[in-house]
C-alpha cells in the first residue's frame, strides 16, 4: 500500500483515496454515495469505495470513526456504544456506508 501525500490516507492498489478521491469517483460514476456528517470530522476517516454487485458504498476506518465519536463523547466505552447503535447500526440503502475493523488491540 501506498499513502496520498496530502492526506496522509493510504492508497490502495496505486489509487489514491480519502474524501476527494471519494467525490471525484462519485460525480465521476454518476454515484450518490452517502457519507457520514459532519464531513470535516469524518472524511479522515475514509479509506474508500467499496463495490458490490451493482452497489457501491463508501468504506470508513473504524477505528479512527471511533476516536472521532470518543473525541466528542469524551469517553471510548460511550462512543462504541454510539457507534454501535447508532452509526453502524443505522441502514439507509444499498449505498450505506461501512466500517473496515482495523482495530488492533484485542478487546
């Protein structure tokens, strides 16, 4: 893997990602592609687009989604409970976003 300079996200397979790989792929492919709000708090977070049959969906890091909620809430227990209820529990179309578990320690 490689990483986009400017960002510091990885690149996967050469392509560059993050939040205006994700645009630019979306207009591009005539996609509406649902992302999570406030963007200037999540679009660190994205890895990618991840297709499906048919379905594409943008592919979020976990982990970093987690320290963003635990940065707001002010505690981990309580953004995993957030999270779990209410961010990856929340389904709204095929084109639904998803979480890649990066995490690295065990729980």
């Amino acid at each position: 893997m490689g990483t986009d300079a400017t960002k510091g996200i990885p690149a996967v397979l050469g392509h560059p990602t993050g939040a205006d790989w994700v645009d630019r792929y979306a207009d591009e492919n005539g996609l509406e592609l649902l992302l999570l709000e406030p963007r200037v708090e999540y679009d660190a977070c994205i890895i990618g687009v991840v297709e499906r049959f048919n379905q594409h969906f943008v592919l979020y890091s976990k982990r970093k989604v987690l320290s963003v909620i635990a940065q707001q809430l002010g505690d981990m227990d309580d953004a995993i409970e957030w999270f779990d209820f209410n961010t990856n529990g929340g389904w709204y179309g095929d084109a639904t976003w998803g979480f890649l578990d990066d995490e690295l320690e065990e729980r």
